[in-house]
C-alpha cells in the first residue's frame, strides 16, 4: 500500500507540474493587454412590451 501510495503522490506532482508549466509558457507569450479595447462604448437600452423604456446597461 505504500508503494501504491508513494506512486500515486509522484504522478500528481508531476501532473501539477507540468500543469504550471503550461501555464507558464501561455502567460510569457501572451501578447500585452490593449486597454484600448476596453474603453466603454455604447450602452444597452432594455425596452418593456410596450417598446418603452426600461433599464439603460453600461
């Protein structure tokens, strides 16, 4: 049962591992973040059934 336990503890190690690594290697090659593309543009209006307005979304 310790062997079992022993293999069991070193495969998700390895797993976690190689899991931070990918994560690692998507962050460092990622493009910089445009704050262009996130400036507001243009709300939402929501109209009621009568085609009335409602509630105005930013």
């Amino acid at each position: 049962m310790t062997l079992t336990f022993i293999i069991f503890l070193t495969i998700i190690v390895v797993d976690i591992g190689a899991g931070i690594g990918i994560m690692y290697s998507y962050i460092k090659d990622a493009p910089p973040l445009n704050m262009k593309n996130f400036q507001y543009i243009e709300s939402s209006i929501i109209l009621d059934i009568n085609e009335g307005f409602y509630q105005q979304l930013q």
